[in-house]
C-alpha cells in the first residue's frame, strides 16, 4: 500500500510543481545519431484501495528493439502530433484501443533517455475506469497492472549492470521483482521512478546486482 493516499488533485499538483532536466544514463556521444522524439502513456486508475499504473508487454516482433518487453503505451512522434500528449493519446488508442476522452492528463514527466534512442516524454493519464480495451496483437501481447504501493517499496526492485551491446556502453539498470510473472526494467523502470519521486515516494532501491 502507498505510505499515504494521494488524490487525483494532489497529483496533479505534484507532477506540475516537479522539475527535472531530461534523463539519460548515457553520455552526449555514446549512442549513434541524434535522439528522435517520443512519447508513452502512464495510465493510472484508483481500484482495489490503491492507484494501479498500466502496462502492456510488447508483442515479440523481431524488427522492434523493445520486442517482448514490458513497457507503456507508446511510440515515436508522428508529424502531425502536435505536443507529447497528442503522440501519447493516439499510441495508446493505436496499441490498446484506450479511447482519448477516457483519458484525463494530470501531467508530463522529464523526457528519458531510451537505448533505441528515443527522447521520450512520459505523459501521465487518469483513466476513467473501467475502460474497454483492445490490444492490438501485432504490437501488443498482453495488458496488465501493478498497485504503486507495490511499486513504491524498495524492497521490489534492485540495481543490476546491463551491457547494451557492441560499442554501446555498459549501464546501470533497475529491475523490479516478477509481478504477475512480468519484469519492468530498463527505460520503463526509470519513468516509474520518476513518477515516484514526483509525487514524494520511496525511490531507493534496495540492492544491487551485477548481470
């Protein structure tokens, strides 16, 4: 359970008083080509006692750098997409079928720095649950949630040195616990952190491992 209950204004007073630079665990240089730009959608709903955040594993497609992981709705800048919120809104209606109007944002985290280097801009939604959604099964192979209580405890996660490749860099890396049997690392667990620290919760993490 979350420490204290946080209502939907407080959130959102929270996420816009919260003021980062742009992350990234990478040095300027060390991936190739300039940063193109992107955005997620983090879904949050109140159920069960606590805020629930939404993910989605991503369906295993072999031309998809992220093939097979968890992470939220999301994807690349479109032209036509105005702000991140637009890129957000219409990803996940492409990915999940998430219906804009039942989307109301509460606010945009720092951009993140992604190994496929994407600057992404983590847009933090309320949806108006119960929702129908749709995955779509050539992006998306499953739906699920994890309580922010749980993802609050440090307890849940742990530090482990990731190697990203030849002439990449080698970086350190969150890793939460299985939940649900699904791994939330990487890029992901770093905008979870962030909405963590965002709303003045626990962000230390517990142990460190090496790969």
């Amino acid at each position: 359970m979350t420490p204290f209950i946080l209502d939907e204004n407080a959130i959102r007073t929270r996420l816009q008083a919260f003021r980062r630079p742009p992350l990234s665990p990478y040095d300027e240089d060390a991936l190739p080509g300039a940063p193109r730009p992107a955005a997620v959608l983090v879904p949050m709903f109140w159920d069960g006692g606590d805020w629930q955040l939404l993910f989605i594993r991503r369906t295993i497609n072999h031309r998809d750098p992220h093939s097979g992981q968890v992470a939220f709705p999301g994807g690349r800048a479109d032209p036509d997409d105005l702000t991140p919120m637009h890129t957000a809104l219409r990803e996940a209606n492409e990915e999940i079928g998430l219906a804009a109007e039942d989307v109301d944002v509460l606010g945009v985290l720092p951009l993140h720095r992604t190994a496929s280097n994407f600057w992404v801009a983590p847009v933090v939604g309320r949806l108006r649950w119960p929702v129908q959604l749709t995955p779509s099964p050539d992006e998306v192979a499953r739906i699920f949630t994890v309580p922010l209580g749980w993802l609050s405890n440090p307890a849940h996660r742990e530090i482990r040195t990731r190697v990203l490749g030849d002439g990449l860099p080698t970086v350190q890396a969150t890793f939460f616990q299985p939940y649900q049997g699904e791994v939330i690392w990487g890029a992901t667990a770093r905008m979870v952190l962030t909405l963590l620290e965002a709303l003045d919760l626990p962000v230390a993490t517990a142990r460190k491992f090496a790969a």
